[in-house]
C-alpha cells in the first residue's frame, strides 16, 4: 500500500455526508494516522454536481416543489432526455 499512498491525492464525489466516513476508511487504510480534517482537505465536489445545486437554489430558491409544478406545466420534464 505505500506505493499507493503518494499517488492518491484528492478525491472527487458529490456532498453526500456518508461520504466522510467512506474516506476515512478508504485513507485510513492507506494512512492510520489522517484525520477527519485532512480527509476533508483531499476531497473535492464535483463541479456538475455543485453546480446543479447552484442552479436549483436560484431557480427554486427555498421552495422546489413550486418549481417542479411550473416544470411540469409547461413541460419542462421534456428536456431531461436531451440534457
């Protein structure tokens, strides 16, 4: 595991919480002593998926359901597909 241990770097996946648990584990093994904090420094979100959240906040703002009903008023829904 040692050679592995300087290739293995910064880690991309979306926001999930449970994730932290699953890097801790994953670097645990590759470097008992990482904290929670330097764990946290090697993981990057991933840039659609912030950007997805991003996009909703502005469109939705705090209320999404208004947004998914005028979605599928003028069917938007459509658009998933293709995108």
């Amino acid at each position: 595991m040692e050679d592995r241990e300087d290739r293995v770097g910064t880690v991309i996946s979306d926001n999930a919480s449970s994730n932290d648990s699953s890097f801790m584990n994953f670097y645990g093994d590759l470097d008992a002593a990482m904290s929670l904090a330097d764990v946290r420094a090697r993981r990057m979100g991933c840039y659609g998926h912030i950007l997805n959240l991003f996009a909703r906040a502005f469109l939705c703002g705090e209320d999404s359901e208004a947004f998914e009903a005028e979605s599928q008023v003028f069917d938007l829904g459509r658009w998933e597909d293709v995108l």
